[in-house]
C-alpha cells in the first residue's frame, strides 16, 4: 500500500467519525489540546490544523 493510499483512506476514516472526533476533543481543556511529549512532537491542535488543511482544500 503506498502512502498516497494510506492517507486517502485515513481521511475517509476521519470524515466517518469526524462526530466523535468532536466529541472527544470537545472533554479536552484548551491546555490539553496544544499539549505535546516533546518539542518535536505534534500537539492535538497541530495534528487537526493538518487533518482540517488535506480535507478542506
């Protein structure tokens, strides 16, 4: 599976179950959502600001 295939299908995943992706950020304090392991980790913000940019266009 090549990564073009694998992103396709992570988005419609994503689309699937965009209502309980709400839902459970919507649990999260603002302090969780930009909250990441290390400096070069993703946050939870970051990763829906790339997630929200792909499937808007």
């Amino acid at each position: 599976m090549d990564s073009s295939t694998i992103v396709i299908d992570l988005l419609r995943k994503y689309k699937a179950n965009k209502k309980w992706t709400r839902i459970m950020i919507e649990q999260l304090s603002g302090e969780d959502i930009v909250w990441s392991t290390t400096p070069e980790s993703n946050s939870i913000a970051n990763l829906i600001a790339h997630i929200s940019g792909i499937v808007y266009q």
